[in-house]
C-alpha cells in the first residue's frame, strides 16, 4: 500500500490553552469510575491502541470535549492545519428505564445520600446492572467511533486521547458519566428530591439553579429520615440544661449490652502464624516466643 497520503504528516502541531491531562506520567484515571472506563475499553483489546494517545493528551492536543447524552464530541489537533473532528457515540438510556433506575435509587437511602452529596458510590454499577442498564458498555461495537483523520486504525490517537481526557472529565465530575447515559445532574438530583420527599413526607428545598454547582451533604440530611442516634434521641423531650445537670454525662437513653468477648489465649497470633523460618530460629525460637507471651500476658 501506498504512504505518499502520509507524506506530509510530522510532529503535531503545538497547542497554546489546549485540555491537558492532569496525570504528567503513570495511569490515567483516579476514581472507580474512570478507571473501570479505561479497564473496560481495555478488554476490548484496545489497551495498546490507547496508549498511542496518551501522549496527546498530556500534551494538550484536545482543544474541546463536549459530553451529550449519547455522544460525546472532541476537536484534536493532530499535524494538519485543520484540528480533526471526534465523536464517539453510546446509546443513552430511555427516558422510562430512567423513571425506574430513579425509583431504585430513591428507594435506598444510601444511593440517595451519596448522589445527593455528589458522589458515585462502587455499588451504583451493580445496581444498574441489575436494572438491565449497565453504566459501561459491554463490547466494543457498543461505541460507534468517528474521527476524520487518515487513519483507518480505530482507535486512532485522536480517538484514543479523547478517551483518556473523558475518563479524567469522569473524574473531575461522575455525574458527566450519567450525563453521557442520558441524564444530567440537575435532572437527576430534583427526582431523586422529589421521590424522596414524596416517601418521608420531608419539605425538599429547592435544587441547584446551575449544573455546576454541587449539592451539598445538607441536602441528603434534609430529604431522608433519621437515622442512628438521630433516630433514638428523635423521640425525647427537650430539657433545659439547668434541670439535667445532674444527668449531664448519663447516657439520655440505655446503652445496649457489650457484645461479649471471645476468650483466647496470650500465644493466639504465634499458633496463627505458624514457626518461623530455620534462618532466624525455627521452632525454638517459637517456644521461646509462646514462653515470654504467657510470661507477660495476663494471668
């Protein structure tokens, strides 16, 4: 075949303001949800394809990435005048499979909690799973890969380095990761409130009025039931201090019984571990040892 296309091809150009990887050396990805991205796309067999843009990435070749439900569109500048035009496409989710993951969640406390203070639990993943939406897609014809350039590799550098900048977007906000599935972090957020204060009877306060701003972890206490000694203290009367003084370092309610202690002997961890190597003492070493921790061990 024929390389006088790639003739004129070289060193990309540089980029002045470009989107720069954070990670200077190493892997890519800091949270479990950038990283499982990355580990999943490498078991598509793509995990040397990757590496081909990584160094644009760190380079700041990536002038634009811009996350859609559905889609997600980059410009690269690659050694042509002309930056290359990315995308990579994975099917948003329906708006009624939506309604019931929201209902999944909303039913857990400790979903709503976590999203609500502007986290991703591990678990979520399971969860969609389990509601037949799997967060990450599950073969590689699930992508539908776009990039302009000349090179029919797939994933070229172009694709690759908008992959790793992605997996650190994920980083930098989980819910773009949603928002990529088909839904954003308001939308989201204002039903899981909505549900949750449809279930506890709780007076929701309004949202956040921009995408960027996070819910903070108020929110959550706001919308979800007592729990833990919240709950035991939320039946008590209040007392003024002046008339509790004597009470003041009693527990306000019982104290459950301490479990009991399981009874072992001093010399417990040396019959788990075993005798030492012949090298530094062997079984007598381990008599002497059993010997000194029965010694000043209780009695």
């Amino acid at each position: 075949m024929s390389t006088d296309r790639f003739a004129d091809y070289g060193r990309p150009r540089k980029v002045d303001g470009g989107l720069r990887a954070r990670s200077a050396r190493g892997a890519i990805g800091r949270s479990w949800w950038s990283r499982r991205f990355l580990e999943v796309l490498e078991s598509f067999a793509l995990g040397t394809r990757l590496t081909r843009g990584r160094s644009y990435a760190r380079a700041g070749q990536v002038l634009r990435l811009d996350i859609a439900p559905g889609r997600v569109t980059a410009q690269v500048q690659g050694s042509r005048p002309r930056p290359y035009e990315v995308s990579i496409a994975l099917a948003a989710f329906p708006a009624a499979l939506w309604t019931r993951i929201e209902d999944e969640l909303a039913g857990q406390a400790f979903f709503s909690a976590r999203l609500l203070a502007g986290d991703l639990p591990d678990e979520l993943e399971e969860l969609f799973v389990a509601a037949g939406a799997p967060l990450f897609p599950a073969a590689v014809d699930e992508l539908t890969q776009r990039c302009n350039c000349p090179d029919f590799a797939v994933p070229c550098k172009h694709l690759a380095a908008t992959f790793y900048l992605l997996a650190e977007a994920f980083d930098a906000d989980p819910f773009e990761l949603l928002h990529w599935r088909g839904r954003s972090r308001a939308d989201l957020l204002d039903g899981l409130r909505a549900r949750r204060a449809e279930a506890t009877g709780a007076t929701v306060p309004p949202g956040p009025s921009t995408p960027d701003a996070v819910p903070s972890v108020v929110d959550a206490v706001d919308v979800l039931p007592p729990v833990g000694a919240a709950r035991a203290l939320a039946g008590l009367a209040a007392t003024p201090l002046a008339e509790a003084v004597d009470r003041f370092w009693a527990a306000p309610v019982p104290l459950p019984d301490r479990p009991p202690r399981l009874a072992t002997g001093p010399d417990l961890l040396l019959r788990q571990l075993g005798p030492p190597a012949p090298a530094i003492g062997g079984p007598g070493l381990l008599e002497r040892l059993r010997r000194a921790y029965r010694a000043f061990g209780p009695g």
